[in-house]
C-alpha cells in the first residue's frame, strides 16, 4: 500500500468506527435501562423494608417483613434467616423465602464460616471456597450463595442466607446476580440485626419494669395491670377469680437477728416457692417488703383456698440456712378472696384479702383464712 493510500485507509476505519458506535451504544443502551431500574426497585423495597423493621412491635413482625421483602430484593434466590438460640450453640430458621431448599433449618454455630469468622461469606464456586456445613449439595453441586451474620452492638444474633435458584443467574450481565447482592445482602443483614437488637432492648426494659429483681416474680405494678384486665375477663365471662395475700411472718426477726442478706434469701426461697406452686395462667408477685400475691384466674376459692393451705405447708417445711447458720422455721399467714363474692372492683377484692390477712395474723399467723370464713365467723 502506498504511503498516500495508508491515511485514506486510517480514515475509512474511523468513520466506519464512528458509525458502529451508535448501533452498539444503542445495544447496551437497554442493559443499562435494566440496571437503573434494577437499582431504583432495590432502593424502594430497601427503604419499605427499613420502615417496616423500624415500625415492628415484636421479633415477629419484623420476620414477617423480611419474608414479604426478601424475595423481592434478591430475585431468583431462594433465602432463609436464621436466629442464634441462647446460649449460642445453634441456629434456627425464623424466615423462609423462594423455593424449598435442601438446606437445614437448624445447624450448629460451628457449621458456617460467616459465623465464624463473623464477615460475609461468599461461594461462587464449590470447588474455589470451602462450603459451609449447612448448605446441602444438590445433584453434587452447591449454587452460589452468601451467608451474612447479623451482627449489632458487638453481638452476633443470626445469620442471613441468600442461595441462587439457577446456575445461569452467575451470569454478569444478570442484574439480579449473586456478585450485586453482596453489598445488598449485608446492608439488609444490618437493618434485620439492628431492629431486632432493638426489639430485644425494649423487651429487656419492659421486662425490667415489671419484674422484682430480687425474687424474678412480677412486681406491684403488674399486678395491678393484671388485676384490673382479669376482673374484666372474669365479669365478661362470668367467671370467679381469685386472690391469694401472703406475708412472712415475724420478717423483721430475721433480718435483726441474722441480717439483710439472709432477709434476701428467705425471700427468693419464697419467690422459688411461689413459682412451683402456681398454674402458667396464674400470675405470682411481690408486692413489697415481704408481702407477696398470687392471682388466680378462673379459680374458685375453694381451688384457691387449697392452693393458699399447699403454698403454706410448702414454706413450712423449708429449710433455711445462711452463711452456715440455721434461720430455722419461716412460717407464712395468707388471706384469699374472690371475685364477684367479695369484691367486685380491684379495689375491694384486695381489700378483701387484706382484711383476712390481717385475721391471720391476728389468730396467731401460719395460717390461711378465706373471706368466706370470715363472713361466717362475723355472723
């Protein structure tokens, strides 16, 4: 080729270049649509799903918003969330998402390499990374998958799942493929792990505020919650429900002659006691000092007038000893009074029960007595 011909020929590729360049721009042009809705539907359901998990109450409803949204932001996969069970050793699936997966729904913490090495982990090829022992092979082969732990304040809760459906969604061009879910898939571990963090912070505090820290039974103020909510389930029903008042007799005794910290241990004994002899529907408090309740709904005052005389003997026969030293006998009185018969108000059936408590006492305490008997004795 001459040296005239060579510039003409430069010339001739770069139109034909320059015409071609339209035409393929015109070919990605589609693809690119595809990626920015891609991205303009994941960041819609992200934010959805935030809101969701923000607004939940209960662990549960945050699964449920996980389950609606899961497979609309990792489309073609099939998904699970898995929960650390206390004290750590295992993990059990709260969510599902997709098709049924061969995967376990329980496995031990030492199973999974996310978990472990408490970072993503992400297997595009079964045979370039090691596979966690929780993922089933299926046809001798493992799909690419993510495994992302919830971690949130320092402690790991759970972990999120994320497994393709088809081997052809490894594919680049996929929008939906497992390399552009990775940043995906831990921005939504971390929105899970920190509203459920939270959640549990709020049962914590809710817990607290209703509990006696000393014996773990309820507290005075949810007793008077549940009073006054049971009084209108037994009216609706038209059904008893009845009170137990107790008190330790001579308490004071105790902490004078062996100290505060023995005073403490009688009154967990009392509140171990309380918990072995109530129903799950019954509800057991401590009402302050060493005055104690048990409220019984649905029980008539003969059930719980027995369960008052079981309670008694129970505690009767304990044996105490503190710092080696033997506290001897703690004894308990106890009045009990029933809904609609002696008081139909929180108020009066308390009152109620108080009075007969009071009678206890007065008879020379280690004793149950009954509004009923007291009516009688007063006539």
């Amino acid at each position: 080729m001459s040296e005239i011909a060579k510039p003409n020929a430069k010339r001739a590729k770069t139109r034909e270049r320059a015409k071609a360049a339209p035409a393929q721009r015109g070919n990605r042009l589609p693809h690119r649509i595809r990626e920015l809705e891609r991205i303009l539907r994941q960041h819609v359901n992200l934010r959805k799903l935030s809101s969701y998990l923000k607004a939940s109450l209960t662990p549960a409803e945050a699964y449920a918003a996980v389950e609606c949204f899961g497979p609309q932001l990792f489309r073609g996969t099939t998904g699970k969330l898995y929960l650390i069970h206390p004290p750590g050793d295992y993990l059990e699936h709260v969510v599902t998402w997709g098709e049924a997966s061969p995967n376990e729904g329980t496995f031990p913490f030492r199973d999974c390499w996310a978990l472990r090495r408490a970072q993503p982990h992400w297997v595009q090829d079964m045979h370039a990374e090691p596979l966690c022992g929780h993922v089933m092979p299926v046809s001798k082969s493992v799909l690419p998958y993510l495994c992302v732990p919830l971690i949130a304040q320092g402690k790991m809760l759970g972990l999120l799942h994320v497994q393709q459906l088809k081997i052809e969604f490894r594919s680049s061009e996929n929008p939906d493929s497992m390399e552009s879910g990775l940043d995906l898939a831990s921005t939504v571990a971390e929105e899970v792990a920190l509203a459920l963090a939270n959640l549990n912070l709020r049962e914590t505090l809710q817990e607290q505020s209703i509990r006696d820290p000393l014996t773990g039974l309820h507290n005075r103020r949810f007793l008077e919650d549940s009073l006054i909510r049971e009084l209108a389930r037994a009216k609706r029903k038209t059904q008893p429900l009845s009170i137990i008042l107790l008190d330790i007799d001579h308490f004071k005794r105790v902490n004078d002659t062996f100290g505060h910290g023995a005073g403490d241990m009688v009154l967990r004994r009392l509140g171990l006691v309380l918990q072995a002899y109530v129903r799950e529907s019954d509800i057991a408090c401590r009402v302050g000092g060493e005055e104690f309740s048990v409220l019984l709904p649905e029980g008539p005052l003969q059930i719980a007038t027995q369960r008052a005389e079981d309670i008694r003997k129970a505690v009767n026969e304990l044996t105490l000893k503190h710092e080696e030293k033997d506290l001897g006998t703690v004894t308990v009185s106890l009045g009990v009074a029933t809904f609609p018969d002696h008081g139909a108000t929180a108020d009066a059936l308390i009152r109620a029960a108080d009075q007969v408590l009071y009678d206890a006492k007065h008879r020379g305490r280690n004793r149950v007595v009954s509004a009923s008997a007291r009516k009688k004795a007063m006539k």
